[in-house]
C-alpha cells in the first residue's frame, strides 16, 4: 500500500495490522495491507464492491484468519481483545411481534456472550439506560424492537456496541438503507458519541460524502489494496488511479466529491454517486 | 354440580395412570414451551416441526429391534438435530431440514412394514397416549426436563443473542453454529419427552403454540418466556381433562387448546392497537 501515513508505526495505536494478506479461492482479497488507527479518530472505509471491505471487517472481528500478517487490538491479539472492539452490523430487521424491547437489545450487548441469564441489578439498568441516553433512545427504551424505524434501530445498534466501552466500533455499511437524512444524522450521533467517549470509529460505506464533515481519515480500498491517509491525501487523481490500476478522475461538484472510471476502463463507473 | 362431575369425574386425579400423566404431561409442557421460546425467538419453526417425526423413526426402529422406543427417540432425534445443523446451509435450511426428515421418514416406513405395520404402539407414538405412561417413563421425563433446565439456564444469554442478532453475537464472541447445534439437540431433547405423551405428530403443536401465543402477550423475552411456560402448562392441563372425560385422544386436545392460546394472542395485539390508535393491523 502507499505509505502516505507519517505515523505509520504509532505507540499507543488502537489497531495494528502489519502485511496482512489474505486468499480466498486463489484469490488475493486482499494483500499488504498495513495500517494504524489512532485512539477516537474516524476513519470511513470506502471502496467498490469486492475490495475486500468486508474481509477487512472479518479480520479485525478475529472471525477470519489473515494468510499472512499481524493484526492486533490494543496491542493483543484480536481474539483476546474481542471486548474491546464493538460491531455494528450491516442488517437488523427483525420480527414484528419479537418479544424484545429496546432496552433488551442494547442490555446483550453488554453480558449478551456470559452464559447463564441476567437477575437484573441496579448497576446494570443504570449502565443500559445511561447507554440508551447516549443514543438519545431513552424515548423508545420499552418498545419492542420490531415496530422501531430503520434509524431508530440504528441508534439501538450503535448503543449496543459502545455499551461494552470498546475501544473501537466497526460498523459495516450502516448506511446503507435509510433514507439522505438519516444518513446524515446517524454519521452525525456515531462522531458525536465516539468522540465524546474517545472510541476510535471505521465506518464502511459506499459514498464518503455523507462521511466528509466528520471524517479524521479514509482508508480506499480497491483490488484488496488500501490507501489511507486525509481526503485530500488520498481522494486524488493520481493516487487512486495507482489504486484501481486504471484512469480514475476526482471530481468535486458543490462540496461533494465523485470518482469517475475513465475512457480506458471497462465501463463508466461511479462509485460514490448516490442517486 | 352435574357439570362439575362431569368435568372432574372420580379417578380424574385418583387413578395411579392418571398421577402419571399429570406430572408426565405438566414436565413435558414446561420443556416444550422453554425450547419452543427459542424456536419462535430463531423463526426455526420447520426444525421444530421435523425433529420430532423424524424421531418417530426411532421408534419404530425400536419397536423391530424389540428395544425401548425411548431410547430409539432419543436416538433418531438426536441424529436427525445433528444432520440439520452440520448439512444446514445458510442460504436455505428448509432444504436440508427436509432430506434429513424424509430419510428419516422413509426409514420409518421401512421399519415399520418389517416389523408388522399397525402395531398399536405405533400408533400411540403418532398421536400420543396418557393412558400407557408408567413410573419409569414418569422418572425419564423429568430426567429430560431437569438436563434441559440445566442447560437453557447456562445458555440463555448467548443463545438469546445468537437468536435475536447473530451477525452482532457472532462478532462478539458467540459462535452461530455452535448455538445453531445447542439448539437443535435441545429440540431433539424437548421431542423425546413429547412424542410419547403427544405423538409424533403433533407434538410440534405443544412446542410451537404456546410461544407463538406468548410473543403477543410478553414485551421483554424473560416475559414471552414466562407466559409460554404458563400457557403450555395450561394447554396440557385443559387436554388431560378433556381427553379423560371424552376419551378422545389428547393430541387433538393439545392441537386444539393451543390454537385457541394463539388465537387469543392474536386478538389481544389486535386490541391492543386499536388502544393504542395505531390504525395498523399486526401482520
């Protein structure tokens, strides 16, 4: 990857990964990925379908096994640092009638994994109410999850993930079902909350536009190949022709930035053009 | 009084066969509901609904090998629970939850023809009996219920995660498959137990009733669990009773109460946004 990161090896990192290359079905999803995330920055990941955006999140999850490389949370092996990275996951739609309140929700993403079953507690209540209050859910707290809105559930979502106090969220497309302004106003609450509790975020998307006002850094993934670094580090002509492997133009057009697929590629392609 | 004698004829609660069943039949409500809880929560209706016919073949296996048709449930449930959840894939677990029945099914079949078809035990296993159930089989069930007491109390939490949001628990360190397999065996357990008393086939009822029932009538999953347990519990009281002052069969009654428990919860949620002035109907 382009090394346009100065702080490429960082002290107190929250996230590490070093070489990490991984194969699946003789293919690389991705390959020299190399890369270090500070505490509370917001990093949005962006790329194409099938640049490994989703590998990457297995990865730093510990559900996948790099081929090769290090990856380390906090400095520990991400499968003993499991606790401190919260997820936030792509799809939630559930049942209607689901016998589960939103206060249930975010309450398993606290001791959801211990075995045995809860008896309650006042510190417990406290900890969920306190972690709906965060999310300004608190208005919902006892409606069944089923007859929430698509953002409201995405507050819970988030809630649920930050309960555990991570030291970083992933959140894997979490806007990719509503509607322009809940957009907005989820990137909104999520860099307010993790500011506010120093949690550093990697938020994957297809459009970074939405992502532009809050953003530290991106990380561009294309051909399981990364670049991170600021937007005007990395959202450039030259460096993300580098990345694709063919001519991309960067456009902005009102405060918004479009990537454009080039006469030499094999189609017109717009990947952060919304519609 | 005629009605009250008619309803609680003398032996109701007396006869030795009867004690049996009652505490036969309140042991097996309790672990039906508790597991149906689960399968209702995981939308796994279908795995419930196979397991147990799939179990039959057990017992019909059991019936030709002249070996205890428990054990031969016990055995074919369990097998059938492994076979759903290794062979599952994610994409359609219809498919396979289906093969794996009708092999089962079709071994049934094979045994039973083998082993002279119609034997009236058969029978019983299809639709369930109170009458034959003895001390032994008393002891056994609430064996089965203590292991599934046991085991849904260390795996509440987790497995309520997994059902509810998998791709969230998964992340966080609970693994799909491993309580996708839990699962299954502790619906291959709650099977055993109720095929002899229900019948193979309708023991899906017990299961699947009253938590269906209890979803419309509790808000937090530890209330939905409570009144699943309660109406199950109510639902094989009702049938006992029934079935022993008609003599009819108690499966039909179990099919038959639940469906009103149902019935009932779906009225209550109807009401219930009418209350509220939700103008929404729920689906």
């Amino acid at each position: 990857m382009r090394n346009l990161d100065p702080l490429r090896v960082h002290e107190d990192s929250v996230l590490d990964l070093q070489g990490v290359a991984v194969h699946l079905g003789g293919r690389a999803v991705l390959q020299g990925i190399d890369l270090s995330l500070r505490p509370g920055e917001f990093v949005g990941v962006i790329g194409p379908n099938g640049a490994g955006k989703t590998t990457l999140l297995k990865i730093i999850l510990g559900l996948l096994r790099p081929d090769e490389g290090t990856v380390l949370v906090a400095g520990r092996d991400v499968r003993a640092a499991r606790s401190l990275v919260g997820y936030v996951p792509q799809s939630f739609a559930p049942d209607p009638d689901l016998p589960l309140r939103a206060r249930d929700l975010v309450a398993l993403g606290l001791d959801g994994a211990r075995w045995g079953f809860s008896l309650g507690g006042q510190r417990r209540r406290a900890k969920v109410e306190e972690a709906l209050g965060w999310v300004d859910a608190l208005r919902y707290a006892d409606q069944p999850v089923g007859r929430l809105s698509g953002g409201e559930l995405q507050r819970l979502l988030v809630a649920q993930a930050l309960i555990s106090d991570p030291r970083i969220v992933l959140l894997d497309e979490p806007l990719a079902n509503l509607d322009l302004r809940s957009q907005g106003d989820v990137v909104a609450l999520v860099g307010r909350v993790a500011h506010e509790r120093g949690v550093t975020v990697v938020l994957v998307t297809h459009d970074m536009n939405p992502l532009l006002s809050v953003m530290d850094r991106i990380l561009y993934l294309a051909r399981g190949q990364a670049a991170l670094g600021t937007v005007d580090e990395v959202v450039r002509g030259d460096v993300l022709t580098q990345l694709y492997g063919h001519h991309v133009d960067v456009v902005r057009v009102h405060g918004r930035i479009l990537v454009v697929g080039g006469a030499d590629a094999e189609s017109l392609t717009c990947n952060t053009c919304d519609s | 009084m005629g009605l009250w004698q008619a309803l609680f004829p003398a032996g109701l609660f007396t006869a030795s066969f009867m004690q049996n069943a009652w505490l036969a039949g309140t042991a097996v409500a309790v672990l039906s509901s508790l597991v149906g809880f689960f399968v209702v929560l995981r939308g796994a209706t279908f795995a419930a609904h196979a397991v147990p016919r799939a179990s039959f073949a057990g017992a019909a296996g059991a019936v030709l090998a002249g070996g205890d048709t428990v054990l031969g449930l016990a055995i074919f449930s369990a097998l059938s629970a492994l076979g759903m959840a290794s062979l599952g894939s994610r994409r359609d677990q219809g498919q396979t939850t289906a093969l794996v029945l009708m092999a089962a099914l079709g071994l049934g079949s094979l045994f039973l023809t083998l082993g002279g078809a119609y034997a009236p035990e058969v029978y019983a296993l299809l639709f369930g009996q109170i009458v034959g159930i003895g001390r032994a089989d008393v002891f056994a069930i609430l064996g089965l219920l203590l292991l599934a007491l046991i085991a849904t109390a260390l795996l509440y939490r987790p497995l309520l995660w997994s059902s509810v949001a998998p791709d969230v628990a998964e992340a966080k360190g609970v693994p799909r498959r491993r309580m996708e397999i839990l699962f299954l065996l502790l619906v291959a357990l709650a099977a055993t137990a109720a095929v002899p008393i229900v019948g193979a086939l309708l023991s899906f009822s017990l299961m699947v009733g009253p938590a269906a029932a209890a979803a419309y009538f509790g808000r937090s999953p530890g209330q939905a669990l409570a009144v699943a347990v309660l109406i199950g519990i109510l639902s094989i009281w009702f049938s006992l009773v029934f079935a022993y002052d008609t003599g009819l069969p108690v499966g039909f009654f179990v099919a038959a109460v639940t469906a009103v428990f149902y019935g009932l919860g779906r009225l209550w949620a109807y009401l219930w946004k009418i209350e509220r002035g939700g103008g929404q109907v729920p689906a």
